[in-house]
C-alpha cells in the first residue's frame, strides 16, 4: 500500500514542488489550499495533470473542522505543514490576519493529529524572521554587500527574536530572578536557571529557560497597580490570576491575557514556597595562607545554625579593620541595645569578643579575610553560596538581618533599611526563597527600604479600576519555562506571571515534547525555484526575474545591500524527504535551514546575474528600509548536515537560471496570476 503524505499550502510555490516529488515517488499526496495566493490556481491545474494518486481538498488551516475531518479521512502517514502567512508586509499592517493563520492555523493541524492520535512524521515550515533583525550581531558594510564580523551563519542556538506584532513579553527594565541573583532579561546567560511556578504543584522551582525572545515593541502597555503589585505587560501578556485566593496561594489559578482583565478584580500571586534544596549544616571559613612571618590558618567548618546569625548581624551592623603597624585585624558588630547578643554571636563562632561601649570587637585575620570582601556599607551584599541554602538557614539569616536593619512594619510584615543596592536585592531574593512576598523601595533620602510579608497574594482593583493602558515604545523580552511561568520583578515589585510562547514553529516543537508528537521545524531562508509567482512582499527573486522579464520598475528598500543564503527548491525538498525519514533523529527539533554562506547573495549580486541573463538593466528607485528587515541572514546549516547527511547542490547562479527559464517559458501564466496588481 502506498504512504499518503498531507501537505497544506500543497499548491502554493513549496507545495507545489513537495507534491510533484511525492507523486514521482509514488505517494498518494493530498494537498490542501484555500487557493488565495497567486499562482495558485495555475499550479493546482499543473498537478492535476501529473501522473499519480493526487487529491485536492479545498480548505482553509484557520477551519479546524474541515481539518479534523480531512485528517480522520486519510491518515496520513507524513505532513508538511507549508500554508503561511509569509510577508513580513502583512504582518505589520494586519497582524491578526498574520496571527491567525500562522499561529491558529499551525495549532489546528497540531490538534488535528493529537486528537486523531497520528504517528505521521511531521515538518512545519518555519521562517529565518523568527530570529529578528540581530541587532546584536557585528556587521560590516562592504561594497556590494553586508558581511558578519565574527561568525559565517546563524545556527539554532540564537535566541528567537520575534520582530513583530505579535508577542507575549515585559518591558525592558523587567528583572527575572535567576539562581544566580535577580538579571535584566537581556542579561540572561546559557546556563542561568529562573524561578518558576508549578501551578499543578503549587510549588517553586527553578528551571532552565527553554527559549529567549526579544522584540521591538510599539504600541499599549498594561500596567496594574496596587501597593504591593506592578505590572508592565503587553496587552495579549499571560497573566496568572484567580478570582479567589486566601493567605497563602491563589484558588484555582489560570493564565489570562491582560488585555481580558483590564479593570476586574483579580488575586496575584507574589510568593509561593520554594521547592527545598540540600541542607548544607556547615559553613566553611577558608584557609589563610601564610605570608613572611605570618601565621597560616587552616579552614574551619562552622555550624550553619550559628554562622548564619553572624552573618546577618555582620552585613547589618559590622565593620572590619586591619591596623597598618602592627597587622592586628578585627571585627566589629556594632550596638546600642543588643551588646550581649552581639557577643554571644561572636562566641558562637570562636572569637572571644571584648566590649567597648558599643562596640563588640573580636580579634581575627581569618574571619577578617573572609568579611573584608564585602566592604563598606553600600558595597554590601549576600555571597550566592549562601543564598543558595534551603529554606531553614535562609529564615535564620534573614531573622539576624531584620533584628538589626529591620523593624515590624504591619501585623505581617516587616521593613529592612540599607543603602546597599545589592543587599536590598539579595534580602528580597531570600524573602521570597522563605516564602514570603518582597519588594523593594528608594526613598528620598537614598535608603533602600525591602518590605516584607508573610501574605503570598496581592488583590487588585476590589473597589475601583487601578489599572492603565500606557504608551510604549522600546524592546520587550521573555523566556519560555515548562512551568509557563516565571518570577519577574518590575519597579521593585516581585510577582509571578506568565512567559512566551513563540506561536507556531514553537507550537509545532511543544507538541512533539508535551503530546509526543514526530515534528520537526525547518527555519528557511531564501527559498526560490519554478512554481514561485514572486510578489513584491514575498519571494525576492522571483519578484525581481518578473519585473526584469516584463519590464517592470522595482523598488530597492533600504540600499541594496542586504544579504540572504538562498536555496533552491530542489534542495529543500531533499531536505524535507531527509528529516522525515529520519525523525527518531530529527523529532522535536527545529532546523535552520537554506544555501549557507556558500549561496548567499545581495541584491546587487542578483542584479549583476540578472541583467547578464536578460542581456538588459533594471529600473529602479530606493524606498525606506522595511520594518523587521534583517541586514544580513545566512543559515549556519552544520545541524541538518550532522543529522540527516543533507547539504545544499545547486550553486545560486545555476539556480537562478533555471528560475528565469522556467518565468520566460510560463510568462503567460505569470500574467494571468496577476503578480503585477496593487
């Protein structure tokens, strides 16, 4: 019995080729198209008459009824997921549209095969956009040409950038509490883990960010307020919310968009308890190595339960000291009403303290060795070491850092003073890691006031609207979590909302992971080749191998010299054929995909090939740079070759010919298309 393979978008430019080769290799292919591109019809009456077992199903991905149906109907044993949204045009000046049919259309097919409980191995075809404009990445400007600076291609390791409307995400000046301390999201490194939500659980715990996203933003912000709570989100933002809640935790918590909530009584989450870690029981004073007639001190292992109170005394209200004559070194808590708790704390840890009047004193190059590297008062802060302890010694640390820079603020809560940006970050992180709910305040004076609380959740807007629509223009950013949720802070508020989800390539990866489902996700770049009626907006060199055949003026936006890899279409459909078969390898995995830097070419390149081909010059003119074009985008291809043997054959210049051919020969279809109207 033959393989059926289901190809949407099957009599687009891709489709069209995908269905051919299939046919020659005899599948049965059913392709499905809503015939709204151009050059549609004319490629569907081009497969008809080919030899072999093809069906056409008219439909569109946005109907998930027709799909469910088709789906039930013919079991396919492949998919290529290819019907898209394609122009970056489009996108901007109809975003919803774009939304709609790349993001819902890509979730219909997904739920199509999750609910018919399809084995097919499956591709979705995916963009280079989903990688943004790369700001970040050095560019030098050549003649003809953009070059990288310090790489040959993009691999599948960058962060996702969605240059676009659409976008979950967090102003710019959003932290994210990581194991390491709290970061600017732009601040993120490979390894950084972040707090996370387990809703299920109702526990926090930290997790490996799965993906980075990053775009300019232009448009509305939500921000809601309270006196414990600040949001600054993008309208379709995921926001955990309940309608109920009590002391402790949110009831029946669900993730909203927070353009759906605007002005309705809503419970926060700001604090939950966190998942416990190893107890460490004893702290370790390092080793001084000795100098000239110095003495050396070897390491000491201190109990936790009585360092930890030293520590939170010392960071609060010490000082150290190395007298320069005779090398003495001592430190110093100081008190004005808790002298003998000051030097029981210095006992418990070794020292024999002396009391002058409201200093305590204890004589110690070691110790002095170790609390030297904190500094003065503004320099201050936590070592990661130990804020990495459990829950048990950070409550200890935290009780001896509130005797002697806090005081009871409520009936719940507590203030801390310091002028220690640093440690106010570091006693917030610690707070929340006990369970409890902190932000951080500067007031007038420049005192960093942390306020803390037992009370995990925050009630907004019970007796009127204290939420707002602002104006925003900038960079917004996310991670994406398995949790779907992670702890943010914003203006010192710390709360727990949603992250990101890269709409339809990074739904085509979850549902390999969550449902098990064999898909694989192909970033293309450049794709050109026969069956291609190029637009303006879409399908660059095709556009430009019409305007030169029929004599039509072109506009050059920005100056020429932007750089893609390109692939022709041969190539890819190797490409496709190689991944799906080998999908133990390939499944749940997204590839980049397209010439490499081998096939690359500007505009000018093209022209220059162009213009030799039809023996005549181009009419053009310069238009404004486009949003979210990107100045360079080359593929690094290593992953694909590695995995399923593939590398692309055909050089840009052959390919390029055969394109032209194929336009001069079907010129009257290209006509009857209508790629030339407004």
């Amino acid at each position: 019995m033959s393989k059926k393979i289901f190809i949407t978008g099957g009599c687009g430019f891709i489709g069209t080729n995908a269905s051919a080769f299939y046919l020659k290799k005899g599948y049965k292919v059913i392709a499905f198209d809503n015939l709204s591109r151009p050059g549609a019809k004319q490629n569907l009456a081009w497969l008809k008459s080919q030899k072999g077992n093809f069906v056409f199903v008219k439909g569109d991905v946005r109907n998930d009824k027709k799909l469910l149906e088709t789906f039930k109907k013919y079991r396919p044993d492949f998919v290529l997921h290819l019907a898209a949204q394609v122009t970056m045009v489009t996108s901007v000046e109809n975003p919803r549209e774009d939304f709609e049919i790349n993001a819902v259309g890509t979730f219909n097919v997904l739920e199509a095969m999750r609910k018919t409980k399809s084995k097919a191995a499956a591709l979705y075809s995916s963009t280079n956009k989903v990688m943004g404009e790369l700001l970040y990445i050095p560019v030098i400007e050549k003649e003809k040409r953009y070059i990288y600076k310090n790489i040959k291609g993009v691999n599948e390791g960058f962060p996702l950038d969605f240059h676009g409307p659409y976008g979950c995400c967090y102003s710019a000046e959003t932290d994210i509490l990581t194991d390491n301390g709290w970061k600017k999201f732009y601040e993120l490194l490979p390894n950084d883990m972040v707090l996370t939500y387990n809703i299920e659980r109702e526990v926090a715990e930290y997790q490996t960010p799965t993906r980075h996203f990053a775009y300019h933003y232009s448009g509305k912000m939500y921000v809601q307020k309270n006196r414990r709570l600040k949001t600054c989100v993008t309208p379709n933002h995921k926001m955990l919310v309940s309608w109920d809640c009590d002391h402790n935790g949110l009831e029946r918590p669900h993730l909203v968009e927070a353009q759906k909530i605007k002005g309705k009584p809503m419970a926060y989450l700001l604090a939950a308890k966190v998942e416990e870690k190893e107890n460490h029981t004893e702290f370790t004073l390092p080793e001084v190595n000795p100098k000239k007639h110095k003495h050396y001190f070897r390491e000491r292992l201190i109990p936790a339960k009585d360092w930890l109170p030293f520590l939170g005394y010392y960071l609060s209200e010490g000082n150290c000291y190395e007298d320069s004559n005779t090398g003495n070194c001592t430190v110093t808590l100081t008190t004005y009403y808790r002298t003998k708790e000051a030097v029981e704390t210095l006992r418990a840890i070794g020292l024999s303290p002396c009391v002058k009047k409201h200093h305590v004193t204890a004589t110690s190059k070691q110790l002095y060795e170790y609390v030297k590297r904190f500094g003065k008062s503004r320099n201050k802060y936590i070592p990661q070491e130990i804020k990495r302890l459990n829950r048990k010694y950070l409550a200890v640390l935290l009780e001896s850092l509130l005797a002697g820079d806090g005081n009871k603020h409520s009936k719940n809560g507590w203030k801390y003073t310091t002028v220690s940006q640093q440690l106010a970050d570091d006693v917030q992180e610690i707070a929340i890691k006990c369970g409890m709910t902190a932000r951080v305040f500067l007031d007038k004076e420049g005192f960093y006031r942390v306020y803390i609380n037992t009370t995990r959740t925050a009630q907004c807007n019970l007796d009127q609207d204290r939420s707002e629509w602002v104006d925003y223009d900038g960079m917004v950013y996310c991670v994406e979590v398995p949790n779907s949720v992670v702890m943010v802070r914003q203006k010192g508020f710390a709360y727990f909302s949603g992250n990101s989800k890269g709409a339809g390539d990074q739904y085509w990866l979850d549902y390999s992971r969550i449902f098990g489902l064999n898909t694989v996700v192909f970033r293309q770049s450049g794709i050109y080749g026969p069956h291609q009626f190029g637009i303006e907006e879409q399908g660059w060199l095709a556009w430009f191998c019409n305007a030169l055949l029929f004599n039509k003026p072109v506009t050059i936006f920005g100056n020429g010299k932007q750089v893609r890899d390109v692939l022709y279409i041969d190539d890819l459909i190797r490409a496709y054929d190689s991944a799906l078969k080998n999908i133990r390898k390939t499944r749940g995995k997204a590839y980049n995909v397209g010439g490499g830097n081998a096939f690359s070419l500007s505009i000018w390149e093209l022209f220059d090939i162009l213009e030799k081909l039809g023996n005549k010059k181009f009419n053009y003119k310069f238009g404004p740079w486009r949003q979210g074009d990107q100045k360079v985008y080359i593929s690094d291809i290593a992953r694909a070759k590695k995995d399923f043997n593939w590398q692309p054959a055909v050089s840009p210049k052959e390919g390029i010919k055969r394109l032209y051919n194929w336009i001069f020969q079907n010129r009257n279809s290209i006509k009857k298309a209508g790629v030339f109207k407004k």
